[in-house]
C-alpha cells in the first residue's frame, strides 16, 4: 500500500520521535545504574541553563555531551536532561533560574521571537501573559510545573545539588566548584574558571534571547501576579528553597 506523501511524513516523524524516546530512556538508564559513578547529569527546568553548565562539565570531566541521539549512547557521559528519575547517579547538578528571567527564555524560544518580529508592547504582554498560564497549567517541555520540579529535585537531590543559575561566570564558577569539591574531594578551580569563559548560550545546540527581548518589561500586573503565585506555591510546598535568591533577577 503506498501512502501519500504528508502520510509518510508522518509516519517517518512518529518513528523518529519513538526511536529519540526509546534511545533516551536507555541512554538515561544506563547512565544511573551501570555508568552511575562515572557519568555527570546536569538537569533543571527548561531554559534553565542546562546546555551551557553542560558544555563546561563535559570539559571538566573529560566526558561527551550527546543530544539529539537516535540510538541509546552506552557509554559514560554529561547527562543533559529535564528528567528527574537519576537513579543512584552520584554526580548530579540540578540548575534553578529564577522563574522571572527563565519564563521570558521559554516564550521567545518557543515562538522563535527576534527584535525585529516583537511587536507593539502591549500586544507581547498579552500574549506572554497568555503563554505564561498555560505553560503554568500544562507544561509543554517539562514533566510537571516549575515550582514542582524544583521542589522534587530537592527531595531527590537534596540541597547539596542545587545551583542557581546567573549569567556571571564568576557567581557560577562558584558554585560549581563548591559542588564539585562536596563530591569529589577537590576541585581544579584554575581550569574550571577556564571552561567558564565560554559566555552562556554559546553552547549548541540553544537559543540566545535576542537583545531587545532581554531588556523589554514583559511583566504587567497579570504576569506578575502568576510569577509572585507560584515562587509562593514552591515556598509552600519546599520551605528549603525560601532561601534561595529567586525573587532576583539575573
């Protein structure tokens, strides 16, 4: 039987989808079972920073990044992921950005917004404040909401695991070395603070937001309400991350 042609573009879409799905269930499994004590994970929430804090643990580690595999990648590796089931994996760096900055990133790559295509402002308020409650109600790239997300990591992960994403490369270095050094002893700060000057969103395969985007005021009494809504819910129901400097911006 032959098919038409949008047919069997569909058919060869819903394959490779399958195929990326079933490769990375197995890549990720073997990472946190046979490969758990030489293999990283970098996880957080979408636009959290994962790609770039990859990329430098990669060279810091002297192990790959795959992304975007057809085929399960048996081999010990940085775990670039948005999946919180790690396992035993004993090398785990979970990226918190505060919710503000990380929701404008999420809207501009999901609509693959530049400058010149923004809009009048009220018109991109509207429509950031429409995409924000939906992204809060039904996530479209992570698991579950932002607020549980961060606060099952800390369940998972503890606190230890924790880092909160900033554009300086001297705050990050930071804590990275501080969570490098708690699991493995020590920590080469010189060649870490190397591997940090690679600015962040130089790391392929990600977005950079465009300059206007990144200065524009996204945020009106709507938005505002639902960002201020759910740091309260993650509050409510993590008390571990009321200290961590969220209402900030970057």
């Amino acid at each position: 039987m032959t098919f038409p042609a949008p047919a069997r573009a569909a058919r060869k879409g819903t394959a490779l989808w399958l195929s990326r799905g079933l490769s990375s269930h197995a890549t990720r499994l073997y990472s946190t079972t046979l490969a758990r004590h030489r293999s990283v994970a970098v996880c957080g929430y979408p636009r959290s920073g994962t790609s770039w804090i990859s990329a430098v643990l990669a060279g810091y580690y002297g192990l790959p990044v795959p992304r975007h595999y057809r085929w399960p990648q048996l081999y010990p590796q940085v775990l670039h992921t948005h999946d919180l089931r790690l396992g035993a994996l004993f090398r785990v760096f979970y990226l918190i950005r505060p919710p503000r900055a990380l929701f404008v990133s999420l809207f501009v790559k999901r609509y693959g917004l530049t400058d010149a295509a923004l809009g009048p402002a009220d018109a991109l308020r509207d429509r950031f404040t429409a995409f924000l409650q939906a992204e809060l109600a039904r996530p479209h790239e992570a698991p579950c909401r932002w607020s549980s997300h961060v606060s099952a990591a800390f369940d998972r992960f503890g606190a230890q695991a924790m880092l909160v994403y900033s554009r300086s490369t001297d705050g990050m270095a930071k804590q990275l070395a501080h969570r490098i050094k708690g699991l493995d002893g020590q920590c080469d700060q010189t060649r870490l603070r190397k591997l940090m000057q690679v600015p962040p969103g130089t790391s392929a395969p990600t977005t950079i937001t465009p300059p206007r985007a990144r200065t524009f005021d996204w945020f009106d009494d709507r938005s505002e309400a639902l960002i201020q809504a759910e740091l309260h819910r993650l509050h409510a129901i993590c008390p571990a991350a009321r200290n961590l400097p969220l209402f900030d911006a970057e």
